[in-house]
C-alpha cells in the first residue's frame, strides 16, 4: 500500500519543482525489496504523458490549468494502486489552518469537494482540534473512515454510484424509447422511483447518501 501526502513544515509545504505544491511524501509498506527499474521504459512512459499533457493544453475544449492536470495525474496513480492511497491537496490544507486561526471560535466546515473535506480533516487532526472544530460536506468513505473514527468528521455525504447508475440506466432506457423529455415530464427510475425533468432537461436522482461511523467503514471498501 502506498500513502502519499504533503510534507508540511511549520504549517506551510515545502517547495517543489515538480508542481510548487510542496513535497511529496510516499510510504511504501510491505519488506523492502531490491528492484532493478527500467530506465528506458520509464523515460518512454513519461514521454507518453508529456505528449498527452501538451494536447491536452493545445486541443481540449475549455483551458485546464496545468497544476490541475498534474494534480489529477498524481491521484489517478495512486488510485490505482489501491483502495487507501490516495493525494493530499496541500492548498485545502493551508486553507483550513488559515481559518482556524482567522476565526478561533470557528465550530465548523462545509466542504463542497471531496479534497477540500479530506484535507480539512487532516488539519482538524494534526492542530489537535478534534471535539472543537468539525467538518461535512462532500467525500469518498475510503478517504473519509480515518477522520470519521478519529471524530474529526460525524457525517459527510456523496452521491452512492451504485444507485445513480442504476437510476441513470432506466431514465436512459426511457430516453431511448422515446418517452417525453420535456420540462415537466416523467421518467422512470426502477425501484428509486421517478424523476421530473427539470429545466434545461436535467433531473434530479435523489438525496446524496450520508455517511458516519455507522456505516463508513463498511462503504470504505467500496469506495
């Protein structure tokens, strides 16, 4: 397994070349082991992403900032490798000290991002706060379970991928068999019941689903 977070020294991250973000801290777990890398391979690897990143920059229909694609490589990597590794966002993180200490009666946080809630934890952690100051708002349980446990959390939500897949399929399937999309008009969604097209035909599928200690560490492996 792999942890990956931003070496904080005094409250603020180190720089670093890589993205000006601070430095990236990885912990390999299991015996250490010799392994003979493959330059070549590597050099070529990174290459190949280089060569996506500039027709990213040049050809995507909306400017993406570079920092952000850096940011969202990192963690699609660690999240690849397993369930629990994941990229700590150092500017959430810097964001939730500075309030802390702008506003010391501040009780508590609403994180509309799965990184901003996740980073805002941490430093809820870290500062000693826990009982204090709480955070809620938007995160993924196998992200979240730590701070959850540790009372930095009590609940945070999430749309629940399994459900609004399953809905999106059966409002597709009506889409597909030609049933009214206008505003005002119904469309099934299987067990989860019906859904109104609103404006601009988007449609609400339900209530985000909320997580606590009840039940966050059973949704972890999941998700």
């Amino acid at each position: 397994m792999v942890s990956a977070q931003q070496s904080i020294t005094n409250g603020f991250a180190s720089a670093n070349s890589l993205v000006g973000a601070g430095t990236l801290t990885l912990s390999l777990g299991g015996s250490a082991v010799s392994k003979v890398t493959d330059n070549a391979a590597t050099y070529e690897q990174l290459r190949l992403f280089t060569e996506v990143l500039s027709i990213v920059q040049n050809q995507y229909v909306d400017e993406v900032p570079p920092k952000d694609l850096i940011y969202n490589a990192i963690k699609g990597t660690l999240r690849g490798l397993d369930p629990h590794s994941s990229f700590l966002d150092p500017e959430s993180y810097r964001e939730m000290q500075g309030l802390v200490k702008a506003h010391p009666n501040l009780k508590g946080v609403i994180s509309p991002t799965t990184i901003g809630i996740r980073a805002g934890a941490k430093a809820i952690v870290d500062g000693g706060l826990v009982g204090k100051v709480f955070i809620t708002g938007l995160g993924l349980p196998s992200e979240m379970k730590d701070y959850v446990l540790k009372g930095a959390c009590d609940t945070f939500a999430i749309w629940n991928p399994v459900d609004y897949g399953y809905s999106s399929t059966y409002i597709m399937n009506d889409i597909l068999a030609g049933k009214p999309t206008t505003e005002g008009s119904k469309l099934s969604m299987g067990k989860k019941g019906e859904t109104t097209v609103g404006k601009d035909g988007e449609c609400i599928m339900g209530e985000p689903f909320v997580f606590d200690k009840s039940n966050v560490e059973e949704y972890a492996k999941i998700f």
